[in-house]
C-alpha cells in the first residue's frame, strides 16, 4: 500500500535545523516489520506512526521507531507528530488551542497545539515522571579522559556530576563554558577503561549555563560509545532526565520554572526546547516541553505486505 509521510524539523523555526522525524500520519494496517523497515530506510533519528483510536476525539496510538528499533520516547516526535497531523488535515485545529492525545508505549502524553489563521506555530506537551537519582560517578579525570575536556572544566561548585533516570539513565555533566561541550570528543578506549559503564549509562549529557544565546539558559549535548564522534543527536528524550537533575540539588527551590534549553549549533542543526517544570521535592515531576517545527518534505511510500 502507498503511505503519506512527511518530514519535519522540530525545535526550529528555520527549515534544516533542528531534529529530524519523518512522520506517517495514517499508519493504520502497518504491523512492527514493516515499521521497523521502514524507519531503516529513512535512516532519521526517529520515525513516527499514527493511527486514529476511536472515530471522534484527538486520541492516537503513537508507535516509534529508530533505525536501531523501537522506543519508547521522544520529545521531537511528540513535537513533529502534532505538527504533521494538523498538515494533513486529521487534526482539525480550533481557534487557538487544540489538544490531542498520544499514546505511547510509556504511557499516554497530552499535547497541546497553538494555532494561527489555522496553522500550528507551537506545540507543549505535559509529562510526569518518577526519576531516579544516583550520586555515584566516575572521577574527574575519568570524565575528562574519555570525554576529550579538560577536567577543571567540570563543573564541580554549583553543579555535580550524577546518574539520573527517568526509564533511560543519562550521565549528566556539568561544564563551566558552552565551548568545553562543544568541543568534547568521545573516547571509547578511556571510557572502557574507567568505572563508567558499571553506572549502566550509555550516553552522558553535558550541560552548560553559559550559552552564546541571550534567549537560551543552558546548552546541551549527548556523547556515547554508541554516537559517533562528529555527531550531535536530538536530546529530545534526554529532557525528563535534565528536569530531574537540575530538581536534585539543594539551591532549586521548589516552585515552576521554565528554561529554554539549545542544542547543536549553526553549523549542525540548532535546536531550542522550551522546558517548563514544577518542582514540588516530590517523588514524581511534572514538565512541560515545548517547541516549534518546521515541515521540510512530503512524500509517498509503497510498502510492502510482511
């Protein structure tokens, strides 16, 4: 059967900047084969699927796939999916705020789309998590052997490095200057070499206060033995796991906050996520994430019965 897709660019406002997912607003017949073909040959970091639960109501079954296999989550597909369903039609917006519902393998995720003469600009979608929080980490000359820093780098006065999880555990590391992450190089030798893979992290998110934008509060960028070394992937999913971090330490007070988080730069698809958080020192957080997005392509696919 022939398949309408769509690719959409999300967390920007500029086509060919941001995340990119490739989006199939109606997916219905389509079994996890096919799915998991189909998101091989696109070969994007996240491939969507959709198909309409019940015959009224904004309610989808969301399923996601990378080229790897399935998963459970991502913030750039929620993003992209809404945008692309109001595209196409099958998600008929109202005056200004129109929600939807998607369920995902990790539970159903509330969105909300923002329209404009009949047009989405912005999408924010509510989560609740239960993080988990390890102080347990690699030394500092550890982080920095196999993270290609410099370890006076790590920010160790305001910040520390910790193991937080929100279903994926991330390493997350604090650095002083924006430049320090972006000029970090993974190490696979040193990094089998350390204690960092019995923290059972497979990718380290490195994290700065100090962005070359006015508009932005923190920058941020996933390495890994599983990224390749000039790569700078989405952080979409790594976004419960840095509201659960930046909640772990004692100068966050408790109250709503809300922190426009960069990813990648000009020259490698910058993305900008609006992260909005209620921090009530509580064993569950509630976040907001929300973006813009940019469609870039539409297109057909025969896809074969399996």
């Amino acid at each position: 059967m022939n398949y309408t897709y769509y690719i959409a660019d999300a967390f920007t406002k500029k086509a060919f900047n941001g995340a990119q997912v490739a989006v199939f607003p109606e997916a219905e017949g389509l079994n996890a084969q096919q799915m998991t073909l189909v998101a091989r040959e696109l070969n994007l970091s996240e491939t969507v699927f959709l198909s309409k639960i019940g015959k009224s109501g904004n309610r989808f079954q969301m399923k996601l796939f990378s080229p790897l296999g399935e998963v459970d989550f991502a913030s750039q597909a929620i993003i992209s999916a809404a945008f692309a369903l109001a595209a196409n039609g099958r998600l008929k917006l109202n005056n200004t705020h129109t929600p939807v519902v998607f369920q995902l393998n990790s539970g159903d995720v509330e969105a909300n789309v923002s329209s404009t003469d009949g047009k989405p600009d912005f999408v924010q979608f509510t989560r609740t998590v239960s993080p988990v929080v390890d102080y347990f980490a690699p030394s500092e000359a550890e982080l920095a052997s196999f993270l290609g820093i410099d370890a006076a780098y790590i920010d160790n006065n305001k910040y520390a490095t910790r193991l937080v999880s929100c279903g994926v555990p991330y390493l997350i590391v604090p650095t002083f200057y924006y430049e320090t992450l972006r000029e970090a190089k993974f190490d696979f030798a040193a990094w089998s070499q350390s204690i960092a893979p019995q923290t059972a992290a497979q990718e380290f998110l490195l994290v700065s206060p100090k962005t070359p934008a006015q508009n932005t509060d923190f920058a941020v960028r996933l390495l890994g033995p599983n990224i390749g070394a000039h790569e700078d992937p989405p952080i979409g999913s790594a976004i419960p796991a840095l509201a659960a971090y930046l909640c772990s330490f004692d100068h966050l007070q408790k109250g709503t906050y809300t922190f426009a988080v960069e990813r990648g730069d000009e020259a490698k698809r910058r993305s900008v996520l609006n992260l909005e958080m209620d921090h009530k020192g509580e064993d569950t957080l509630t976040l907001r994430v929300g973006g813009e997005a940019v469609k870039v392509s539409e297109g057909t696919m025969f896809i074969p019965e399996a």
